[in-house]
C-alpha cells in the first residue's frame, strides 16, 4: 500500500474536523478547559477515525465493488486483510492513548469503537445509519468531556444535540453520493462545516480565540480535500 492510498483510505483531509471537535467537548464541559489535553486526546480520536475510515471500506468490499470500483481495495490499491488488520489496529492503539488519559476517557472511547464498528458493519441499507454516524461524532465530545469528568454538563448535552442533527443531515445527503456527481463535494464541504458547527459553540461559551481556531479548521480541511478526497 502506497502513502498516498493509505491517505486516501483515512479520508485524512477530514481530521481538522476531528480536532475541533475534541476542543469543543473541552470548551462545553467546563469553564476553565484543560486544553493540553487536546493533544493526547485529538491523537487518540484521530486514529479511531481513521481507523473507522479503514474498516468502512473493508466491510464495504463487495458495494464497492460494483458501485465504486475505483476504491483502494477493489482496485487492487490495497488487500483486504492488510485493511482490517491495520483499521483494527489503530482502533487498539486509540484505546491503549485513552487509558493513559484516564478512566473517563477510556470508557467513553469504548463506546466510540463500539458505535464506529456497528455503523462500518450494517450502514449499507440500514434506515438508521445517520443516526449513527451522529452518534459517532457525538460521542467525540463525550470522549473530550470524560476526560475531565464533566459529561453530563448541560452545555455540552445542548452542544452535542445540535451537532447530532447536522451529522444526521449531512449523512442523509451522503447518502446520494453515487447517484449525483455534485453531491460528494457538496457533502466534503458539508464535513468541513462541522468545524463551524463547534467553533460557534465555543464563542457562544466565550472561547474566542478557541472559536477562531475552528474557523481556520474549516478552511484547512476545504484546502487538505482537494488533495485526498474527504468522501
């Protein structure tokens, strides 16, 4: 497998999305976020979506197949069990940096695993898969909030419902990616607004520069998907 098949694979032109993401669960969990904790956490969080992203394809094999052929793996880009074992892997690796957080963290990113395996194994036809896919990124927040022992704060519940719809909306339109050549880059732009989504959050809690930071994310991860695709 080639770096640039690996790449492709992650959908890593969407990781900036992931980051925010963890910097909001921080910011709506408490007043004075422990923001260091970005980094152990945004490491840990990446390499579960990545790793959700890997295995996605692997279950996906024979769709794929048929409907995108030009896939890494039914291209012959990429072998299946080298997919698997690497996705599964990272998903290891992700829990192993969890436990070093704490116990909170963990647990949350158990859950996440959990939620990323259903989705990758039954969204194909399945009526709640959006549901799914929003609950994936709802449960990033709780990953953030967990780590400082805060997840049942009422800022982050209102945080996490509006950022369940606009991932509820945005696969419910992914879903058409195959049939309308217009909708993959509407909805590549669709997954970077989810940046926006979590910087409005924290200006609204009074993290500007936090907020600021989420703006520039958006427009990195619009920059990084015209070199790897984010769909």
């Amino acid at each position: 497998m080639t770096l640039g098949t690996a790449l492709k694979l992650g959908r890593v032109s969407n990781l900036p999305t992931v980051w925010t993401n963890v910097a909001a669960g921080l910011g709506l969990a408490v007043l004075e976020p422990r923001w260091r904790l970005v980094v152990p956490l945004g490491l840990a969080v990446s390499l579960l979506y990545v790793a959700g992203m890997y295995l996605n394809d692997a279950f996906d094999v024979r769709w794929d197949s048929q409907h995108r052929p030009e896939r890494p793996i039914p291209s012959g880009q990429a072998a299946l069990a080298t997919v698997f074992r690497a996705g599964f892997g990272m998903m290891v690796a992700a829990l192993a940096l969890l436990a070093a957080v704490g116990a909170g963290a963990l647990a949350a990113g158990v859950a996440l695993a959990v939620l990323i395996l259903v989705y990758d194994m039954s969204h194909k036809g399945n009526p709640v898969a959006p549901v799914v896919m929003g609950l994936c990124r709802v449960a990033v927040y709780a990953v953030a909030a967990c780590a400082v022992g805060a997840p049942l704060a009422p800022p982050v519940l209102l945080g996490a419902a509006l950022l369940f719809f606009y991932l509820v909306m945005l696969s419910v339109i992914a879903r058409g990616e195959t049939s309308d050549p217009k909708i993959p880059r509407l909805v590549g732009r669709l997954i970077a607004g989810i940046s926006l989504v979590d910087g409005l959050q924290l200006l609204v809690v009074g993290h500007p520069i936090a907020a600021a930071l989420c703006v520039g994310a958006f427009f990195l991860t619009l920059r990084l998907q015209r070199r790897v695709a984010g769909t």
